[in-house]
C-alpha cells in the first residue's frame, strides 16, 4: 500500500464537520509520513525496526542523517506523534480544527522533505551518515547491505 493514500485521506477528514474528523485526519497524516520515512530507510538498505520501537529508530536516524531538511523531518515527525497520541488519546481535552489542519499541511511538508532521500546525490550522502551515526555512536549497525535501488 502507499501511504500517500493515508495522506488523501487525512486530507479528506480534515474538512470534515467534526471533531472525531479532524483527530482521525491527524492520525492518519502521521502514518502516512512515518510510513514513507519507514520506506525511505529500507529502500537505503537498513533493517527498521518493528513494532513501538519503530519509531524512535526512524526519528534517531533521520535526525543524524546530514542533510537539513530531512532531519528537520525526523524532528517533525517526533512533532507529528505527538499531535497523534493527543489526537488518538486525549479525548479530553478539545482538538481544534485550526490544528489539525495545520498537522495535516505539517505532513505534507515532511514527506516532501523525505522524497529527496530517495534521489542521488543526497541518498548516498544521507546512506553514509546513518551508517556512520549508527557505527560511532549507537554501536548497532542495521544496514544490511546495499540499498535496493
């Protein structure tokens, strides 16, 4: 499956009437970015990890990745579960249309700063850094060879 679709329809909720709209919009703009941030890191070669620990790995990565704007996503994304979490488990507190509209929008902008991982020159430069991030500081390498392009 391609998670644009979970960002058409987060886009779609979004300008729904009610609130339970506009939560569930949320939840599904984060899927679609930590979706294509999941897909990014496999197609360079690295094995993610399943499961809650998901996402912590992307987001560690991204963030150490050298290049400004993907690791602003890996920032961003960390943004964007939380809003989730607020939005799937806060049901307490009010949810305001004027934010998940802004989260939605925040998604766009983040998988739009990830699909430049996936062209050269900036797929080697960002393959290289994690693997040196993963070497030198995590001391767990989880690149498993060559990227799949």
């Amino acid at each position: 499956m391609d998670p644009q679709t979970f960002l058409t329809l987060a886009d779609e909720w979004v300008q729904g009437p009610t609130e339970a709209h506009w939560r569930s919009a949320v939840s599904r703009a984060y899927y679609a970015a930590f979706h294509v941030a999941r897909l990014l890191l496999e197609d360079l070669g690295f094995e993610v990890e399943r499961g809650d620990r998901a996402h912590a790995y992307l987001t560690h990565r991204l963030c150490q990745c050298g290049h400004l704007e993907i690791g602003a996503a890996g920032t961003t994304l960390i943004d964007l579960r939380r809003s989730r979490n607020e939005a799937d488990y806060g049901l307490k507190m009010p949810f305001s249309h004027r934010r998940a509209i802004q989260d939605v929008h925040t998604a766009h902008e983040n998988i739009t700063a990830l699909q430049q991982g996936f062209v050269e020159p900036i797929r080697t430069l960002i393959t290289e850094a994690i693997r040196q991030y993963e070497r030198d500081v995590l001391k767990s390498v989880t690149w498993r060879g060559r990227s799949k392009r």
